[in-house]
C-alpha cells in the first residue's frame, strides 16, 4: 500500500475514451458493478491471464516482468503452493474448532522460525488487516490502553479500527482520537525524541498507551531499512505500559534478506508480530504470533474464532510457502539479489536520482528535481514509462517521489538486467522528453 | 457462531486427562503453538481428514453426518468447486487493480441475483467480518450518524469495531457506547416499537443512527425465521437518518430455500447486504453489496483497496460455488428438505421439544424441561449424544437451549432419515438416563 501511484480515474471520461476498445469496454462494466471506491492501476490499466515466477502474461500474450508484487513472494503460481491448495481443497476445508494435525504442525514450525524470543503462540487470520485488528485488541486487553503511535505515512489495513490508525489512507483527519503520529525514523529523524513526544501528549490527554506499531521496512513511509532508536522507542513505550507490535506485512517471510523477520534486524522484542501477504503466496492467510502474558490477558475476556482463519487449505498453502522459502534458499537469494540491484541502480549514475536503499528485494529510490526537491511528476512518469516497457513496479513515501521496487522472491539476475535496462531507459528517455 | 456450546476447555486438566492418548497429546501441542484463546468443539474433540456432500470422515475412518457446517454450503470439498480453485490457483492469483474479466462477469452475476432492487454494485472482502466491517464503514460515511441498533444475542463478526456490535461474544458489556440492542424479532416482541425506543435512546444521547443491522435469520439469537415487524423498523430507522443493513452471512446463497436471500422473505429492501461464510465454499471470499448512493459517499472519503479481497482464485470459488447452487438447484433442495426434517421432528411427539422453527436448512428447536423452562443442559447432553453418533449439530439462543440444524445444503433424505434416528435415540437415552 502506497500513496497515490499512477492510477485509472473511472470518474474521468476522457480516460475511459483513450482506452482500446476492449479495455474500455471492460472497464466500464467494472466501474458499473465494482463502484466508484475501486481503483485500477496505471491510466491504461492491465488485464493479467497467468504468471510464473517473477513474469506476467498479459491477454496479448506479452510477458512482463513483476518487480512490484509481494504477495506471490515465491514465484507468481508457484507449482508447489498451488498443488497443495489443490490437493487439501479437493479433501477438506473446515475450521481450527476442530482437532488438524497438520494446523498444529504448521504453527510449531512457524512459531520455531521466532526462536530465542519467547513469542509463543500463533492465532490465524485471514489478512494482514484482521492480524492488526486482532493484534490491536490483544494490546488493549493487555495494557488496560487505548493510545496508539503510529509512524506519520503508515498503512496498516483497512478495517475500521486499523484504518484509524493508518494515516496514509486519509491523512491526518482520519486518524482516531487515541492515535498519536510520529516520523518515520528516517537518517536525521530522532525517533525515541519523536515517540517520548507522542506519548507526553497521550499522557496529557489523559490516554494510557496501548502499542507502539511498526512496520518494519516503513514501506508507506518511503523504505526505511536502517530504522535507527526502534529499540530507545520501545523501551520508552514499555515503561509506559505499552507493547510493541511489528507489522511485519510487507517485511516479513524473508524478504528483507536478514533471516524471516525484519524487526530482527533492529534488534527488537516485540509483543506482538502480525503476518499477512506473502505468507500462503495469495492464498488468504494472516495471524498474529505473539508473547504467552497478552495473549493470555485477551482469553481472560473471551474467544477467538475465525471462520476461515487457519483452515486446512490455508494451513497447506502456508507451509508450502514456508517450505519454498526455504527449499530455494530465498532469504539468502533476496539479500544477493537486492544488494546487487541497489549497486546497479547506483552506478546508473543519475543525478535525479538522490538516495538509493534497501533490504533484500525492498528497494526505495528517491527521485529529485533539478533543485534537489523530491519531484513525484517524475517518479509518476517512470513508473508509466516501465509500464510502456512492460515492467511493473509502484510509488512510496510521504512526498510520493520515492520508486518502490519489491518483486517477488523468485526475481532473478536475468530479471535483474531487464529492469535495469528499462528503468535507464525509461529516464533516458523523459530526460530527453523534457529537454 | 452461537452461545456456548459444548467445548474443550484447555484450561482443564482432567479434560486433557479423560482423552485418548493420540488426541490428547494433540491438544496439547495445539494448546501450547495456538494459545489459550482458541476452543475446540465438545468434550472430547474430533478430527476430520476428508469430506463429501454432508458427510465427514474422521482419522480412524468413521464416517460423520454433518448438520452443522453451513460454510461448505454446496457439499464438502464439492469436485466444482475444488477444480475451479486448482485450476486458477496453478495460473494467476493476483489482486483487484489489474483488470480480469471473470472478476467482472462474476459480480454482474452476483449483482444479477438481486434484480428488482437497485442493488448497484459490490465490493469483495475476505471474511464475513470485514464484510460487516466495511458495509459499517459505509453506513457511517453515507449517513454521518454512529449509531447502531443490533439484536440483543447479535453475532456480526470479530474485528474491533463489529465485535462491538456483537453482544453475543462478550455479553452487554462489550458492546460500544453508540449501539442500541434489541429484542429479536420472535413472536410476542414488537421489534419495530423497540427499535423506536432504540433510536430514542441514540437521540437522547446525542448519537445520529447509522444503520439497523439484522441477520436475516436471527441465528445466533435463537433462529426466528418469522421476524415480524421488520420492514416496519427499517422504515423507522430511515426517517431517523439510518441506513438497513442486511447480514446475510449466515442466510444468504439459498439456505433458506426461499431465492437466494434472506431478507426477500421479509419484504425488506436494504441500503447494503452482506455476504460471506457459503460464498466460496470455503475459499476465503466474502463482500458487500449497495445501494449507488452510500457506496459514493463512501468513496468520496477514499478508496477500497483489499488485498486478498476477491483476488481471481477467491472469484473462481465464488463462481463455481454460485453454478453449483443453480446447477444443482440446491435452493428448492434446501426448501423441501427443510420443510421435511420440521415436519419429521414434529412428529417425534416429545414434550421436551417446545417448538421448531426453520426455514429451508436452518433449524432451532427448542428444548424445555418438565416445567416448560428452556433447558440449556438437555440440549448439551442431546449434542453430546449426537456426537457419539457421530452427527454433528451446535446450539442456539438466548438460553443455549436451541439445537441449531444446518447442514451443507447438500444434505439428502438417506441424510435425514440418519438424523431423525440418532435425534430419536438420543432423547430417548438422555430420557432414561435421567429416569
């Protein structure tokens, strides 16, 4: 989730009349049924027909290579994941009240991949959005709180409780009452300073905190890998009573190169850690994995059940996933892969382009103008222009200037050339436009 | 969801030790990976490897009647269904910003089954929860009210905001100070006179309305089919400024034999209508359906963005399943098996059984004691019976004293005939047991 990128405008007519007529024929139809708060990506948007590892095939039969999506983290349609949806939804899906062998196997092993911390238990979900929402609730029972920090441009789902404390949806009037935002801990930002603040002000407004959550990487804030104070921070917050959540939506299951999980590389002890996208490989699983005390203190006040969450085809699509993760070496191969991307796409040289950082295949490019000011029309145009090319990659960051390029896993050094060659192109070619 | 009914109690040590030694020691690793939260279904629980139709097997090879689950609503691991899930799980799993055309023609086939209202579009989501979450989210954005007017054993969903509209997880207490209960629709209530003390009660304090929101079959209250008075309530609710919202999460996709939802029964026209549990057969799928005008309002504050939510495998499950409901016409099944299974267990004559109620495949019966009181521990014990006949079935009501029958609609007459026996040796031996 990203600022506003480069998207279809269904309430704009000339948009739809540029369109093949195919394309707007298909269009018009989805705005009919899916509504106004839809939105498609690009002003030509794309129609996808199946995909394999890190390439797309459009209904042209064109091959583009995906440098944008997370979710398909293993490869896009990764034989082994589909098998064993295929396999378990053809015998039985049925839900965590009843006894499954394979459900508890999955969560010991999961829960072994947090070894050394003493982060016990596992609940499941369905999203990312209901693991925060869940996460949240913990918290509060928990704590006894109800004051949140959040970090300035976050996303952390879309329910209503976690759309409250997501201010990149609706900026800051659309954050609750009991949230307080801080700046995400960029170079120069003095993050323990900016949540000590945070939480004297949720003191004099009378508010005890509940949590302090973060997303690890800060991809909505615009890519922050090195995330200094994250541990002074939580320290603070502890003291006042409240727990850390790492939102490890984006970061986690290996992408950033560093083991499974990103809060490790800031050397944190959450509470709470949430997991969502990339864990079945689009199949729709979450959860929540967390210390025994508040999980402890939720049960003191009632159940959890979640018709889908952790059924026996989730389960299989999760432990397949986890299973690629490791069968093909992907932690490391993500660490290979986006050091060498980040070198390549420094070597390009380009003055417009004014920092360059990453972890594993989450990689942030801040593009400038010629006076050094974030400039998002240009990041806007080569996001477009690698469209023309047939590369999909998005836009981050608070002032939407910044390139999101995070592919899935399976991206590999031949995918590699091709966006390099592509994204010189594509400045190459809007430098030579604006001349 | 329902009241209690009869569950293993992890917290119980002579519970654990009553188990035989495989299962047993099963529980216990799940209670140690899943925490404390989580339940499991009877005193001793069961674990089931495959399914067909309304029929499960556990891990010994017994072979289980289902009456209970209402999710695998078209048949246990329906072959339609599965191969449709493998078939676009091996091809493309991606998300509703690219364009894909079955994604499109699935909805306008949704939206198709609620010709006549002006039923405009849908919205997809993951779970029954977000569904509710969202359609909330919507009412209060069209209607800029907060207030919630709910049935007194309401079950709505679990994520912060609808669990606080959910009295029947956490009792009065954990319900929101802008929510307004009120007695089920069941004969002898005058629903629409407690719902305008309701929305007097929201005025005196302040609170505008946002919506009345009514499971159509009023399950978790004790299963009222009937439910007069309700159209009269709506129009109540909307010269006060309130939307109606319709959960048809427990109703809808022709249980009730009756079209596909709930509410036509009772003449309703709601602003938003909710869908989830049988919509996928299992596949995580679930959304809302509106009215043009609050989803514009909604959209105008922002834009819908879920990143599981009716991705192309979820809308080949929702398509299957929706064939298969007609293929199969499954709605007249479910109407003339309903109608057989109350007429069978009216003839068992026996004066514990207060009254029986239903429509299509869904079933409360109450159960009384001697004295005509609602006997909450004769409808375990009849539970309990039924599960050592391996035949599953749950409980209901204000006073957990409703056996709640709702089988996979796939359900037979060889299926009945199974029930209405062991429901018949079950009261007869709980009968003489207590003699």
């Amino acid at each position: 989730m990203a600022g506003p990128t480069t998207y279809f405008d269904p309430a704009d007519a000339s948009a739809l009349d540029a369109l093949p007529a195919r394309t707007a024929d298909l269009v018009r139809r989805r705005v009919a049924a899916l509504g106004p708060a839809y939105r498609l990506f690009y002003r030509e948007p794309v129609e996808f027909v199946r995909g394999s590892g890190a390439h797309l095939t459009d209904r042209d039969g064109n091959d583009w290579l995906d440098a944008y999506n997370n979710v398909p983290s293993v490869g896009h349609a990764h034989p082994r994941v589909a098998a064993a949806i295929a396999e378990q939804a053809a015998r039985l899906t049925t839900h965590t009240r009843y006894l499954d062998e394979a459900t508890v196997r999955y969560a010991e092993d999961l829960l072994g991949t947090f070894q050394g911390d003493d982060l016990a238990h596992v609940m499941f979900t369905c999203t990312g959005s209901e693991a925060n929402d869940l996460a949240l609730r913990i918290a509060k029972a928990a704590t006894g709180g109800t004051g949140v920090i959040v970090t300035r441009h976050a996303y952390h789902g879309v329910t209503t409780e976690i759309a409250a404390i997501s201010p990149s949806l609706g900026g800051e009037r659309s954050i609750a009452p009991w949230v307080r935002l801080v700046d995400a801990p960029e170079p120069g930002v003095d993050f323990a300073a900016s949540v000590h603040t945070a939480l004297g002000s949720l003191a004099e407004a009378g508010i005890r905190p509940a949590a302090l959550v973060v997303d690890t990487i800060f991809a909505s804030d615009g890519v922050y890998p090195d995330a200094a104070g994250l541990a002074e921070a939580t320290a603070l917050v502890r003291e006042a009573g409240g727990l850390l959540i790492a939102d490890e939506v984006q970061a986690g299951f290996g992408r950033l190169g560093h083991g499974l999980w990103g809060y490790t590389r800031h050397g944190l002890e959450p509470d709470l850690v949430t997991l969502g996208k990339p864990m079945g490989n689009g199949y729709p699983v979450a959860g929540v994995v967390g210390r025994a005390a508040p999980i402890a203190a939720f049960a003191d006040r009632g159940r959890y059940f979640n018709t889908f969450g952790g059924n026996p085809v989730a389960i299989a699509a999760a432990q397949a996933t986890l299973d690629v993760v490791r069968d093909e070496g992907l932690v490391a191969h993500s660490a290979a892969q986006g050091a060498a991307l980040v070198e390549r796409i420094t070597a390009i040289g380009d003055p417009r382009i004014a920092d360059i950082r990453g972890a594993g295949l989450f990689i942030g490019v801040d593009l400038v103008d010629a006076a050094g000011a974030p400039d998002e029309s240009l990041t806007l145009d080569v996001v477009n222009a690698l469209r023309e090319r047939h590369v999909l990659i998005a836009t981050a960051g608070a002032h939407n200037a910044t390139l999101k390029i995070r592919p899935p896993l399976a991206f590999d050094a031949a995918d590699a050339d091709r966006l390099l060659d592509a994204l010189a192109g594509a400045l190459g070619e809007i430098a030579l436009r604006r001349a």
